[in-house]
C-alpha cells in the first residue's frame, strides 16, 4: 500500500470560515457567546437542533433488552438480536459515506432518518426471534447512515483551526438529547413500549423534514476535483495508512467507554445495588457532560489535539478500571466523574483531525470509516466484555481495560508528528 500523507485539501461548498460578523446565531446574544459559538453558519445549527431533536427521542435501544422480555424471548435468544443491531452499526456507517461524498449530506441525512424510523416501525411489529433479529439489523444499519452526512456538514462548517469546536458542539448536542431520553425514558416504558417507539420514529421524521426544508441541496458535498486515484470507493481510504492507524485508538478507547454502558450496570448489579444507582451514574454524567463541555471544547482549543486525545484517554482508562474497585452507590459515582471528565476533554477531537485528513470529495467516507471504527469498538465491546466479565471475571475485564487503554493513550502521541504535517502541509 501506499501512504497518503499529504493529499489536496479538500474544499466543501457550504463552508463559513470564521469572520468578524459570526453567523448562524441569534443577534440578541452576548457578544462573548457569539464570538465563541458564531460563525458556523445556519445549515451548522440545523445538524445540532435536529441532532437534540432526535436524540431526545432516541429510547428504544436504552430499553430494547427490557423490550425483548415484554415480547418473552429467551434469554438465549437476546445475544442474536444484539449482535444483529451491532452488526448493522458496522454496515450504516460505510454506506452513508457512500451516500454523503454522491449525493451530499442532506440526501444521506434525510434518507438515513427516514430508514430509521421505518426500522422501529419493523422492529416493533416483528413477530418472532428471526424477525426482530433481522429488523434489529435494519434499525442498526438505518440509524448510524445519517451520521457520515453530518459529520461532513459540520467538518465543512468552519475551517480547520475551529474544527474542533464545532465537533465538540455536535457531540454535546447528542448529550444533551440522550440526557432528556434517559430521564423520560424509563416513565414512557411503563405506560407500554409503543410510545417509545413511536416518540423515536416522530423525532426521526422530524430530523428528516428540518434537513429535507432548510439544508440547501449543495450542503456537505464537495465541488472540487477528487484526489488522484479516488474512484468515488473506499479505496482512498484502504490507502491512507495514518488514518488506517488513526483507527486504532479510536476503536480501542470507544470499546473501553462502551463498558460504561454494557458492563457497568452488571457490575452494580452484583454488588448488590438497586437499579436506581446506575441511574444516578447516568445522571452524573449527563449533568457533567452537558454542563462542561461546551466551555471546555472552547477553552481546550489551546492544546495539541494529540495530547489532550491521549490525556482524555487517560481518564476515561482510569474512571472505567476503577469500577473494578468500587463497592458503593458513591464509589461508583466517584469512577463516572472521572471518566466523564475524559469524555469532556475527548469531545470533537478524533472527529476534527478525520476531517482535516479528508481529501478533496471524500469527507463523508473519512466520517464513515470514523463511524465505522465507532461501530467496531461497540461490537467488539457487547460481545467481548460481558463474555469477559462473565468467563474470567470482572478483575479480568477490569485490568484489561487499564492495559488496553494504556496502550491506545500512547498511539495519539505516536501518530502526532505524522499528523502535523499532514494538516501542515493540507493548510499550506
């Protein structure tokens, strides 16, 4: 293979590249809050309005497990329906960069919406285990196919040296709906799961429309030739071994972060606590997250990328690891705070350095193979973390993580020369 390490840079239509008059907010807001939160332009705000939109719908998959036992599948039975919805956020990803760099952002958004809530629809009224199972697969692929189209849309949205910023909005945004859904959630499911699924495929549609009626046609697309040898496929980015390598710490820190979502419960369970504790970790680190870390996005945009990525993986290694040494409601509480501490340093960083590797026209395929790694860390992490923690142990699982994490904090540092010059080079 042969390495691309300075490719043309890539040129978007709908860029707004920073300017004295910030554009896209309000006027009537503080001069400070536009300065730092302007200038990304409207077709920005609509990725983060209609993301919160359609994350606060987002219950179904938070409370699929519960679903499936309204629907008495066998406990033996749920790991097939599991594995399919991870399987299709491997598939998603890819196909929406397809979508993004042919056809644009909006088109790969609003299809990407629209095929998501038609899943929940397949979802809901399939009748037995292989059905669901398939319609998993569907909702699993629909629902990750819309977010190489934004990710181009807000990597476009500015220029480099903001990039980090507007990723670091985006993914607050996704906080912020997920917080409201984790808080109404649980209340919804006891009145019957069709107001579940119903509230995620109202959201969806209503994604779709905000994209279909104020993104303009051109939104994410790129208007400059491709770079040399790209054929419009994924082998530009088959080629590219700095961000082949990037993938790494991707997949290896989002796998430990997933533990917080797949193990943890299962670890307050078998000390013996209620539910409830781990919906107050939820809420810990949603009221960090969502307070922070849209002042630290614009507060840690001093530092080097590398080492703040390699410093945030760092934190989330050591608040995961030290579940493994928690006994109590406030001990567990305790590890949340420092591994969501490391989600807050972490926000929009890998993301931003993706996009500036991006060449011309390929965008929406650098995103999807960034979701794609997303999607491979989650897998991987359902089906080998709980396996670990079950067949070896929880100090088993626990220690692993401490060395993985280890491991994938030192690849930011390694890579950091390599990406200098790169977006040095890109730049000039």
């Amino acid at each position: 293979m042969t390495s691309q390490l300075t490719p043309p840079r890539a040129t978007v239509s709908t860029p707004a590249a920073p300017s004295t008059v910030p554009r896209g907010l309000p006027s009537g807001l503080p001069s400070r809050l536009r300065a730092r939160f302007g200038g990304f332009g409207g077709p920005f705000w609509v990725v983060i309005g209609g993301t919160a939109v359609n994350r606060i719908g987002t219950m179904v998959l938070p409370f699929l497990v519960f679903f499936l036992g309204s629907r008495h599948i066998a406990t033996d039975r749920v790991p097939f329906v599991l594995g399919a919805l991870g399987l299709g956020g491997l598939l998603g990803p890819v196909l929406g960069g397809l979508l993004t760099d042919r056809l644009g952002s909006r088109a790969a958004m609003v299809t990407g919406m629209l095929a998501t809530a038609a899943a929940q629809g397949l979802l809901f009224a399939a009748p037995n285990p292989a059905t669901l199972t398939l319609a998993a697969l569907a909702l699993g692929s629909a629902g990750s196919l819309h977010m190489p189209g934004a990710g181009a849309l807000v990597g476009g949205a500015t220029g480099p040296e903001r990039r980090r910023v507007a990723f670091g909005l985006f993914h607050w945004s996704i906080n912020v709906g997920t917080a409201v859904a984790g808080a109404i959630g649980g209340f919804l499911a006891e009145h019957g799961y069709g107001l579940l699924f119903a509230l995620d495929a109202a959201t969806c549609l209503a994604y779709a429309l905000l994209a279909a009626t104020l993104l303009p046609r051109s939104a994410g697309r790129a208007t400059g030739k491709r770079a040399a040898g790209d054929g419009g496929g994924y082998r530009i980015v088959l080629r590219d071994r700095l961000l082949l390598t990037l993938l790494l710490p991707i997949v290896l820190s989002e796998a430990i972060y997933a533990q917080t979502e797949f193990t943890l419960p299962l670890a307050i369970r078998d000390h013996g606590l209620p539910a409830t504790v781990y919906g107050l970790a939820a809420v810990v680190n949603a009221l960090l997250v969502v307070t922070l870390q849209p002042f630290a996005s614009a507060w840690l945009v001093r530092f080097d990328r590398l080492r703040l990525w390699s410093l945030a993986i760092v934190l989330v290694t050591a608040g995961v690891a030290l579940t493994g040494l928690a006994g109590s409601a406030w001990g567990f509480a305790l590890t949340v705070v420092v591994w969501s501490l490391g989600e807050v340093c972490a926000s929009g960083l890998y993301a931003s350095i993706v996009a500036d590797l991006a060449p011309p026209g390929a965008q929406g395929r650098y995103q999807g193979a960034s979701g794609w790694a997303r999607g491979l860390s989650r897998f991987v992490a359902l089906v080998l973390g709980s396996g670990v923690y079950a067949g070896l142990g929880p100090a088993a699982l626990w220690w692993g993580c401490a060395v993985l994490g280890l491991v994938g904090a030192g690849l930011p540092l390694l890579l950091s020369r390599a990406v200098h010059a790169r977006t040095m080079a890109a730049a000039g």
